[in-house]
C-alpha cells in the first residue's frame, strides 16, 4: 500500500483519518517515519501554518505528504483562539486547560456562536493543493462527554444536543470539520489514481 505521510505525531488524528481515507494509502505520522525535528508553525494564518508543515516534510522526506491546520473560531472573541487554537492556554498544548480558559472567557457573554476550520495543504507528486472543511456550532457552558480529543468536550454542531465528546467516530467523521475537509481530498485523491 502507498504511503501517505501524515505531517503530526497525533495518533488519534492519524486514526481517524486512515478511517476516511478507507485504505486506499497507508497513512503514516511523523513518528513513524522518524521525523523528529520541531517544525515552527509561524504563519499567521492556518493555511500558511498547513503549508509549512507540509513543505517541511516534503523537503525532508519527498514523500507524498499533508499538513492539516485546525482552529476554533468564536465570534463573540473575534476569531480567538483561531491560529492559536492548540496553544490558547499556553505551549503545553493541553486540552483540558484550553477548554477551561474558553469556558472562562465565555462564561459572561450569551454569544456562543463559533466554528471549527481545517485546512488541510497537501503535496502530491510535488505538487500543491488545498482543501477547506468548516463545522458551525456553539460553546458549550460545560465540558460533556469522554470521546475525541482537544475542544470535542466543550464544542456543540449545529442541529445537534451533544458535543462533538459525545458522539462515535463515526458519527463525528460524518459531520466533521476535518471530515469534510479530508472528504475534498479523498475525492482529490480517487480522481488523481483512476
């Protein structure tokens, strides 16, 4: 099976995704390969940060490759935490904590309005494409729910009552921003291999 390198040491991420791609690569991380080197996300956007990941990666390895750049946007923090979604409460990268600073944040404004975009730039027989998926929803005013990962516990779709923490694999893959983003591409991908 093809390899398709997974610009993150995720294995969650790259779980979930093995699952949209339905075997059609062999979907690696950056540990599996053995790409130890930090990669600075310094881009002031998630598709510049989405394309320098995947740059990186390509450069080191030419292996076909694909970054993904997630943030959260809430309206009423004008984009916040945005292109620092995964560093809101610090460098430590840690969920719970990001979900408790936004809950804080939150917690005086009745304006929960926000939505989660993945960018994903991938770079296949060293050319470049991009692919966008975006999943409207509101805050939560408490953490529910013990599936998925990063804000899933705190963050509701749109015509739905739970958060994205309370929902199956498949239930968030069918609806997610992520989901539809890798969708793009999956479609990308059948149409480049037939």
């Amino acid at each position: 099976m093809t390899p398709l390198v997974f610009a993150t040491h995720n294995a969650n991420k790259a779980k979930e995704i093995a699952a949209i791609l339905n075997g059609m690569f062999e979907v690696k991380t950056l540990h599996d390969i053995g790409f130890l080197n930090e990669i600075i996300e310094s881009g002031n956007t998630l598709e510049e940060n989405a394309s320098i990941k995947a740059h990186a990666i390509f450069a080191a390895t030419s292996f076909n490759c694909f970054a993904d750049d997630t943030g959260l946007l809430v309206q009423a923090l004008n984009g916040a935490p945005g292109v620092h979604t995964a560093r809101y409460a610090g460098p430590e990268k840690d969920a719970q904590q990001n979900n408790n600073k936004l809950l804080h944040a939150l917690s005086e404004i009745t304006d929960r309005n926000a939505s989660f975009v993945s960018i994903i730039h991938l770079i296949f027989e060293g050319q470049s494409y991009c692919f966008k998926g975006e999943l409207k929803g509101t805050i939560a005013t408490e953490a529910i729910g013990s599936e998925g990962f990063g804000y899933d516990p705190i963050f509701i779709p749109l015509g739905s009552d739970r958060t994205l923490a309370q929902m199956s694999l498949q239930e968030k893959n069918a609806m997610s921003h992520r989901a539809i983003a890798f969708q793009k591409m999956l479609e990308f991908l059948t149409e480049k291999r037939n």
